[in-house]
C-alpha cells in the first residue's frame, strides 16, 4: 500500500522528519534516526571550530545519499541573518531545501512572522525550496503558500516544550485551505501528539526534543514512527462520528426471553 | 596580513587563495561553506579568489540541529 507525499518535487514515505539536535553523541544520533524511519533530518549551520577541527562531520554519520538534509536557520532574529545562513547551507552543497526560521523572542521562541515572510520571499526568489517554520496562524500560513513556499509547517506548542497541539481547530484551518503539504513542527511531546497530528490529516510531523530529550531515545524514536503510521492509518481509515449516546455493537434482535 | 576567520584574528600569507585556504585547514572534503566579508562564496569561486587584509571570513560545517 503506497501512502507517498512530496515536497517540492521530492517524493517521500515516512511521515515523520527527525532534527539531530541534543543526542548525546553522532552514535546516538545516527541510531535515533534509523530507529525512527525517517527520510529527512534537520541540521543547523554553525561555525567550524578551526583549532580543533579533527573531530567527526555530522554528515560522516548521516550520509546525504540516504537521507535528504534540511539545513535549519535556527538562531536566526532577522530575516538578513536567516537569508545568509541558506545560502551558506546551499552552498556546503546538500542542494535547495531550508527549513526558514526567524525567530523573534528568545522566551518563547515564536516565530517573527513579518520577518519570516520576508525572508521567504527572497529565498522563493532566489530559488530556494522554502519550509517556513511559521506560528500557527492560518493568515501568515496562506501567505507563505501563496509566495510560492514548498510547504507550510506551523508549530503544535512552543519548540522544545512538548505541550501538544494547542489549537487544533487552527491546523485544520490551515489544512483546509492549504495547497501545499501542512508540516507540525515543533511542540510535540510524545507519541499521542504525534498520532493526534496524523488524524488530523497533516502531511507530516517534524520533532527532534521530544525523541532526543527521553529517557530512552531510541525507544521513543520507535515510538513516533509507529504512532505516526497509526494515526496515519487512522485518518486514512475514516473515523466514526463521535456521538452523546451508545449505539450498541451486538445485534438487538434475537435476544433470549 | 591579519583576517578574523570565525571571530578568531589569524595570520595569513599575502595572496593566499581561499581554496588553499580551505586546504590548509583540513577541510576540503568536508561539506563547509565559506563566506568573506558577508559575501557567500560558491566553490566555483574559491580558487580565482584571494583573500585580502583584513578580510572576515566565515566558515561553517553543519551541526545536528531541529
């Protein structure tokens, strides 16, 4: 049974899309990310430490052939900044995919919306498959859409907090009028979110603290993939009504006297 | 001639190119990307350019992030 989605002309299976941010070390990293089944994995851009340089590449560990990388602008407060750390991602050659994030307050770390519009526009411009990070708004969602981005992806809960979907009813606005796949990212907490976002229909979720901040990585990493194919099953599947009353499930004719 | 590469200021010889540059870090077969002066350099450009006094030059590699 195919059950494929694509983004920007790119096909893929797994739903789930995995950063590799807080392991304890790339063994770890690498480990999470085969357990979790994903095909995309998130990088941050970060200076090379050029006195002590002889230590292992991220990418040694997971290889580009294998795994499409999304380079991140995490860390990013301007849409200057976020602009400028794509195009250095592009240019260390992993090809036209950036997740856009401009943040705008270090508290919560909520997007900056008017500067992530901005800077989407440029990146569309300039050739970039564009993956905004965006609140879960679905005003600034339609207008990402409409400026050409690959996919929308608003947040379920603030990045790192593992709150779940805190509005529901916001991401099936989004879903409702979206043209391009609808990514949840960040907020989610453990496998019922993820399966929670599934059922509501998005195409895919993206995680990383919520499977590297467990106890137990690798197990939680087997968690999401298998919550995310169950609630994607489930919302393929059709659910039931829900309903005030009972409808019995053994038939009513043929009782004994 | 003194350049600041990753915030650090170093020493360089004059007319140094940037792809002997990279060589001379280690790092020509890693996926880095290097940028002078806010100027982001594609690698078609490292050896026809040649970094300059003062020059700031970034470079940076890929980390695990979300």
């Amino acid at each position: 049974m195919s059950d494929q989605y694509e983004i920007a002309g790119r096909s893929f299976t797994s739903r789930l899309i995995v950063g590799t941010g807080k392991y304890r070390d790339f063994e770890q990293t690498r480990e999470a990310v085969e357990e979790s089944g994903a095909e995309m994995v998130t990088v941050a851009v970060r200076r090379v430490n050029i006195t002590d340089r002889d230590k292992e590449n991220l990418l040694d560990t997971l290889d580009p052939a294998r795994y499409t990388i999304l380079p991140n602008t995490a860390g990013c407060y301007t849409a200057e900044d976020a602009v400028r750390t794509a195009k250095l991602a592009r240019e260390a050659g992993v090809g036209n995919l950036v997740k856009l994030e401009v943040i705008g307050d270090e508290k919560t770390l909520m997007p900056d919306v008017p500067a992530t519009l901005d800077a989407a526009a440029e990146l569309v411009r300039d050739g970039f498959d564009v993956l905004p990070y965006v609140t879960d708004d679905p005003v600034a969602c339609l207008r990402l859409q409409d400026m050409g981005c690959a996919a929308v992806m608003p947040l379920a809960a603030p990045i790192g907090s593992g709150l779940g979907i805190r509005n529901p009813y916001n991401i099936r606005i989004i879903l409702e009028q979206s043209t391009v796949p609808v990514i949840v990212d960040a907020g989610v907490g453990t496998a019922s979110d993820a399966a929670r976002v599934m059922e509501l229909g998005c195409a895919a979720v993206l995680m990383n603290t919520a499977i590297a901040g467990a106890e137990d990585p690798i197990r939680m990493a087997r968690a999401m993939r298998l919550a995310i194919q169950a609630g994607r099953d489930a919302y393929c599947a059709g659910r039931i009504g829900m309903k005030l009353y009972a409808t019995a499930s053994s038939p009513i004719t043929g009782l004994i006297d | 001639m003194k350049v600041t590469i990753n915030g650090e200021e170093t020493e360089l010889s004059n007319g140094i190119t940037v792809t002997a540059l990279v060589e001379s870090l280690g790092l020509t077969s890693k996926r880095v990307a290097v940028e002078i002066n806010r100027d982001v350099l594609s690698r078609e450009r490292w050896n026809e350019t040649t970094v300059q006094d003062s020059d700031q030059i970034e470079i940076v590699q890929f980390v695990g992030g979300g």
